[in-house]
C-alpha cells in the first residue's frame, strides 16, 4: 500500500485528508471521533478574538440542493465563526494535539483586522501546540459585514497585511484561506505570497442563496420568513474550486505555493484531482457532514490503491495535471475527433439525436429501428452526446488519424497548429 | 366448519381477515418520494418508444417529468388527455407488453422505468383533487347513442361530450364500467375503484347512462340510427368458447368470465363456493385472474392447463409470476379430453400436445387430474349479434357497418382485447363521429 504520509508547510499528517474548518471541527467531541476515525488533520473551526463569543442564528442554518434520492449535491450555511468561548477552545485543542501528536492540528484564525487583535490571539494559539494557522479570510456571511472574513479576502492589500503581521508574531506555518467570492483568485493569492504565506487554501464557500420557498417568498435557508445569503459548498462547487486551483498552481506569480485545495472533495477520486492540480493536502466538509467521519477509510483506501495501480508515490501525483492546464489559445486545432456510437451498447433512447438535432449541429442520424450513426461531415467534436448519453463507453470520441481529411472542414487533420497562427486570427503572428 | 381441506365446492373456506388480505390492492402504490425517484429514472427519450408501445399513446415522458417536477396533477392531465381510463390502465395494463416492455432501460438493464406504477400515482393524486379537470365545449345540439358502457363506450362518450355534444349510453347490465368493473380480478381494482372512476368521468356531464338496457332485446340499431344523429358500438364479446370435450356439462364447470363476475359483484367474497382441487383450462388472463382468485377463496390445489407452451401464453410474465407465486400451478402442452365424475366434475382428463408445422397435434398419451371445479377460460366471442351487423373474423365487421354507426373496443378488430385499446378506439371513434357531426369545426 502506498505511504499517504504528508508534509504539509512542515505539518505532518499520516494521510493528506483533513477535515476543513467548519461545524464538524467546532470541538474538542467531534476532533476526537475524526481522528479516532482516521482523518490525517484537522483545521479548527475559526476562532474569533477575546470577549463574548459571536451568536448564531436560532432558527436553521443550511441549506441544501438535493439530486435525485436526496443526494446532497450542495449546502448553503449561514452559521458563523465559533460561538464558543476562546478559552474552551484553547483548552480543548490542547487536550486533543497532546492525545493525536502524530495528526495535524491548524487552528482557522478570524479576529478584527488590526495588529494588536492578532498578536493577541497567536501567542495564545502557540500556546496549546497547535501545528499552524489557517487565516479566514474567505467567509461570505455575516462575518464579512463586521470588516472581516471575505472583506478583508477580497481586498489583496489586507491580505499582504494581515499576512505579513502573522509571520511577524508567530512562527507558526500560516495558511491564507482565499474566497472565490472575487474575479481573479490569482491577485489574492499573489497578495498572500507577499506577505509571506506559507501555503493558500482554497475556496472557501460561494455567496448563494439554494432556493426560494415559493409559498412563503422568502429564500432558503428561512429565518422568520428572511433569508440572507449563506456560503454554498459540497460536490456542485468542486469544478470551481478545482479551476481556481489551476489558475493558482500554473500562474507564473504564484507557482510552488503550496496549495491545500478545498471544494466538494467527497471521494479520493476527487482528492487524487485536486492532488493532481498541485495540492499538497485537501480538506473535507460537506460529505463528512452529509455522511458522518467513516467515509474517510474509503478515501485512504482507495488514494492508496490508485497510487499503486499507478505504480506511483503520493509526490509522484502532486502537481501532475498542471503542465497541461494551458490557455485556450495554445489548444491544438490540429487535432480532430469525431463521435462514435458503439450500437452494441446502444440503448435507443436517442438523448444524443435529440441533443444534436435541437441544440448543436445536427450531426446524428436516426434510422428505421432507432439507429443513431453519426455524420462525420457535420461533427464538430463537441461532445455533447457523449454527456447525455446515459449509458457509460456507448458514446466516445476517436481521432482522425494524422493525414486524414476531415470531411466536415476539407482540412488535413493531425500536427499542431494553435489560433496564435490561425489566418483568422487578426493577431496572428507568423509561425516561426 | 369449511377449510381448503374440505372436499367439493363449497364457501367461506377462509376466515374474513384472510380473505380481506388475499383480494387486498395487488398493486403497491408509490407515495411521493418513491415516485420522484422512480421518475427520475426516465431518460425522456427521443421519439419514445414507450408512447409508440401504448395503444393510446400517452406522451409517457412528459408525465413522468411532471411528476419528477413535483406536478403529479398536472401529470394526470397529460395522462388522461390521451387516455380517460389512466387509471385503470395504471393499475391492469400488461406493461410489460406495452410501455415497459419498450422501455429503453428494459434493454439497458432489464429493469424498465415503472410507468405503470407512476401513472397510478399520478391519476391517483389527480382524482383525489376531488374535481374533474375537464370543461365542455359549448353544446352542438347533436345527441349520439353509446352501445355498453365499457371503457370503449365511456372513452367514446367523454370525448363526445368534451366536444359539447349530448351522449346516452344504453348498458344491459346493472351497474357501468364493461370488463373494469366485470372482468378484471378483485384484487386489481379493490375498494370499488372502477365505480368510483366511472362516476369520476360522468362528472364531465352531458352523458346519460340508462342501465338494464339491452341491443337487440329493448331497442333496435334502426331505433338508435333513427332517433340519434350517430350510433358508437361498444358491446364487448358476449359468447365464451366451449371445451367440446365430454363431460363439459358436469357440475362443477363453469365459464372463468361468469365467476370473475361474481367474485366482483359480491358484497361478500366468502360467500362464493370454490373448489378444493380447481383446474382452469386457458393461458390468457382470464385463466390467471379466475387461478389465483381461486387460491385467493381458499382452494387448496389449482392448476392452470394450457394447451400450448408456455411462449405462447397470452398472460404476462408478470400475471404468470404472479399466480406461480400465489401457489398455481400452471402445465403446458395438454389439451382436455373429457371432464369425468358421476354428475359432478371430480376428475379432467387431459392428452398432450405437440406443436407441429400443420399445428397443433394431440397425443395418445396423457393425465388426469382432479377437479371439483373446472374453470373455462379459453376465450371469448361475439356471440349473436343484434341485427344489421355483420362479423368477419371473430369481430363486428367495421367496413359492412350502416351509415351513421361507428364500433370500437373488445368487438371490434384491431389490436388486443384490453382496456387500453378500447379506450383508444372509443375516443379515437368519437373524433371521428365528431368530424362527422360538425364538419370538424
């Protein structure tokens, strides 16, 4: 079994899953049944300065998106920071890291943004032994109408501060937790190096409000017939985060951060993608809440067994995918593929006509008996009845052999050739 | 005191709570959940084959949606727009012969979405709204006179009266419904069902039932054409094919039809005598549906005799399942002989058969089995029919048919016998006697 041993900004963890700040890492219960479970870390649900603790609402704090059979495809919270007293939590998470050495133990930070505040809470966080601190600067709700979490997240220049006077008084690895609440992830991410980050995490949950009761009018989750907008996570956000991802690994300005990638992570196939994108760790909520601590056997279980089937090492997988996340420019037009319907698992639903036919580029041809064969010389490739096909390998895309005409355009497929050089392109260059 | 050991043909071989349990809803509905996660399971195909396997063509995939959305009413309209028995169909249909049988997923994994059971919920949830969805056009003026109120002769009617015309339906038995409330098992339509959906459908008002009421024997075809401005016949088979085999006339052996009836009919099913050892002659459903009611009573021994194999049963997998799995025992390849017994049926004599190109051939060789009740279910014909109709291959033949009638269901040709294709030729006839009325307009 391959070693799922990670060295995270010099945090050591048996496994690279830790359970991200959040509900389930809000006490010193729950961070005990995660580790006795088998998770690798845990990132403590945000404390927040000295004085009476925030207070959440009374009312329900989630919301959901369900898939068919009530599948959680996505929650919306509006819970905020702790709304325990610091010292219980100081106290707690010293009990825990002092009974879990071996596990990595980060402490979610949000305290006003002025110096004194974080000097304050640091000295205090070094205190219970703690690993690091994870900077909450990604908070969509409530907190970011006090001047803190995404409103300090959304302006780089707080976060180069804030950073800079974390390094400053601690020693502690400090990760910067970013909002994807924000056009370009890169600038807060380029704001957190300068100031001196160790490592960004990423995303924090997307402003959302899940749906409207359409009886009461008032958006979900409902608190005395009002709604304000929650933070939206689980398996729907994972395309986001994973491209925000991306941007971050490859960016010239912020390569070789080390990235704790955050996101609708439920499986390790989904670990395995964000590891492959340049994580060095990943960090879990919504499935453990939707399922409870036991998912993460099958996580470890099953990142191992594909690093095996690999023949790979978990360094070996980190960063893997990047070099081929590129810009649309430099996609090759050279290459050409067209649809091919394997008519021995065809089905005959004729999803894949109906989505050519009414949406795309009437590609597919429908026979007597329900045969559907593609025409080449209409098919652009788009792949679109490869998704709605419901049957899996039935549809599936085939390159036009280097050499070969492409009936549709009457060009010679196969080399490379990028729009960079296309003729159409006005700003083409010259090849050279 | 009776029981299943008692021999001969005697009643109230169970006691009440089993009885209630034995003709209990076969079906088990879906509540809501389980109905939007079966509808999910609907890929909304192109062209569905599903609409082109129901004879009434029901736009299958966008009720499933309405459901799926969240809108089982609305999805009972698009149910009942196409076919004014969906919930009968819901519940009888074979669709495994029909819609599911020509469900993609039947050959994707053999497991077709289950669109008979979500069109039960469907209509289930729309007639529990209490109202009739449909309004009238305005009155035509014209009046047109429906021969059974089957759901041929129902289906005819509510669509004529949908296009505002005036409808008297004449029925010879007591109470309306045709075979929902006559021939179909108890346990398919318990709780009165297909009463209370043909009190449903009148509601769309304009039609009048006259029950008791009998073709050839209180009214004249002539008298209809005469007094109506058009005539729908909906008379269903009337005759049942006899065994000619020996011994047919003993007590004991009764039609499978008439006894279906009266399983239906009784206010009491206890009160209805069955046999210890019951053998059905037939492969259709009519043969599983008088079988398992048998069983249903208390009979100990049933076994149902088909002269042909078993591919070439006219009952369903799922009925055929159905009755192995409520103790039938069902036998191919035999053919009866002679029914023996001292004036009473106690034993049929059956030789085997063999299919051969020239058809089918009975062999020298054969068993008996005992019987104290022997159920015929080998078919049913027309019968004498009323004067001025003509028939041609076992049905009223619809091209030698006066001017100003229209046929349609069980005796007409075209399709199966069943509920489904009646109430498609019904409402297909009053479009046509529309067109006819109205010039279409």
């Amino acid at each position: 079994m391959a070693s799922l041993h990670t060295d995270f900004v010099g945090i050591r963890s048996p496994n690279p899953f830790w359970l991200a700040s959040a509900p389930p890492t809000d006490k010193e219960y729950n961070v005990r049944r995660a580790f006795q479970a088998g998770w690798g870390g845990v990132v403590w649900k945000t404390l927040g300065a000295e004085g009476p603790p925030v207070v959440n609402v009374n009312g329900p704090r989630y919301g959901v998106i369900h898939g068919p059979d009530r599948r959680v495809m996505g929650i919306n919270n509006i819970e905020l920071i702790t709304d325990r007293p610091l010292d219980v939590n100081l106290r707690e998470i010293k009990a825990v890291k002092r009974d879990f050495p071996d596990r990595a133990l980060v402490i979610s930070l949000m305290v006003p943004c002025d110096e004194e505040s974080w000097k304050a809470i640091l000295g205090r966080i070094e205190d219970t032994g703690a690993d690091g601190v994870e900077l909450n600067f990604g908070c969509p709700h409530g907190m970011s109408e006090r001047g803190m979490g995404a409103a300090v997240g959304q302006v780089p220049e707080y976060i180069e501060m804030v950073t800079r006077w974390v390094k400053q008084h601690s020693r502690m690895p400090c990760i910067v937790k970013l909002t994807p609440n924000i056009t370009d992830i890169r600038k807060p991410a380029e704001a957190a190096r300068r100031g001196g980050a160790d490592a960004v995490s990423l995303i924090n949950t997307i402003s959302s409000i899940t749906s409207v009761n359409l009886d009461s009018f008032s958006p979900e989750p409902s608190i005395d017939g009002k709604g304000a907008h929650g933070g939206y996570c689980g398996p729907a956000v994972k395309p986001i985060a994973l491209n925000m991802v991306a941007e971050i690994a490859r960016d010239p300005a912020t390569r070789g951060l080390p990235i704790s990638g955050i996101g609708g992570i439920s499986t390790w196939r989904d670990a395995a993608e964000f590891i492959a994108l340049g994580c060095g760790s990943v960090q879990v909520c919504t499935a453990a809440m939707t399922y409870g601590f036991g998912i993460i056997k099958e996580m470890t279980a099953g990142l191992s067994a594909y690093l095996d089937d690999k023949g790979m090492r978990l360094s070996d997988l980190t960063g893997r995918a990047v070099p081929n996340v590129t810009d649309w420019q430099y996609l090759n037009l050279a290459y050409v593929t067209k649809a091919r319907i394997d008519q021995n698992l065809c089905i005959h639903c004729g999803r894949c006509y109906a989505a050519c036919e009414d949406t795309s580029h009437q590609a597919i041809a429908m026979s007597p008996g329900r045969i559907f064969t593609v025409k080449d010389e209409e098919c652009v490739a788009c792949n679109l009845c490869v998704d709605v096909c419901p049957v899996e390998s039935c549809i599936t895309m085939h390159e036009l052999p280097p050499g070969t005409v492409d009936p549709r355009t009457g060009l010679v497929a196969g080399g490379y050739a990028n729009w960079t050089t296309h003729p159409n392109n006005p700003m083409a260059r010259a090849a050279e | 005191m009776t029981s299943p050991h008692t021999p001969g043909v005697v009643a109230h071989r169970l006691d009440a709570a089993t009885l209630a349990r034995n003709f209990a809803d076969v079906q088990e509905p879906f509540d809501h959940h389980e109905a939007r996660v079966a509808a999910d399971r609907c890929y909304f195909c192109y062209d569905a084959p599903c609409i082109q396997a129901c004879p009434t063509a029901i736009d299958i995939p966008l009720f499933i949606r309405q459901i799926q959305a969240g809108r089982p009413v609305e999805a009972a309209r698009t149910i009942w727009d196409a076919n004014i028995f969906g919930a009968a169909c819901g519940r009888v249909c074979p669709t495994e012969q029909l819609c599911e049988g020509a469900c993609v997923r039947e050959e994707a994994e053999g497991k077709p979405v289950e669109i008979g059971r979500l069109q039960r919920h469907a209509t289930d949830a729309g007639m529990a709204t209490n109202t009739h969805p449909y309004e009238r056009a305005p009155a035509t003026g014209r009046r047109v006179a429906v021969v059974g109120a089957g759901p041929a002769g129902l289906a005819c009617a509510h669509r004529l009266a949908l296009h505002g015309h005036d409808v008297v339906v004449f029925e010879k038995r007591k109470r309306p419904g045709g075979l929902n409330e006559h021939g179909i098992a108890a346990y398919k339509m318990p709780d009165d069902f297909a009463q209370r959906e043909v009190d449903w459908l009148l509601r769309i008002g304009g039609i009048e039932v006259r029950t008791g009421v009998a073709l050839g024997r209180d009214l004249s075809l002539d008298d209809l054409r005469r007094d109506y401005d058009a005539v729908f016949l909906g008379i269903g088979l009337q005759g049942v094919n006899s065994l000619r085999a020996p011994g047919e006339d003993k007590a004991g052996v009764r039609d499978a039809v008439e006894f279906i009836e009266g399983l239906r009919q009784a206010p009491d099913k206890g009160a209805i005598p069955v046999g210890r050892s019951v053998v059905v002659i037939g492969g259709g459903m009519t043969a599983v549906d008088a079988a398992v009611q048998s069983r249903a009573l208390g009979a100990e021994v049933v076994t149902i005799v088909y002269r042909r194999g078993q591919e070439a049963m006219s009952a369903s997998h799922h009925e055929q399942d159905h009755a192995k799995h409520e103790g039938v025992r069902i036998l191919h390849e035999a053919a009866p002989v002679e029914v023996l017994g001292n004036g009473a049926a106690r034993e049929v004599a059956f030789r085997y058969t063999e299919t051969t190109p020239e058809g089918l051939r009975v062999l020298d060789h054969g068993f008996k089995l005992e019987a104290d009740q022997v159920f015929k279910a080998i078919g049913q014909t027309l019968g004498e029919l009323p004067e001025g109709l003509a028939a041609s291959g076992g049905k009223i033949d619809p091209t030698r048919l006066p001017a100003g009638v229209w046929v349609g269901g069980d005796c007409a040709p075209g399709g199966e016998d069943l509920t489904v294709t009646a109430t498609a030729q019904g409402r297909d006839a009053a479009e046509s006697i529309h067109i006819h009325l109205t010039g279409g307009r």
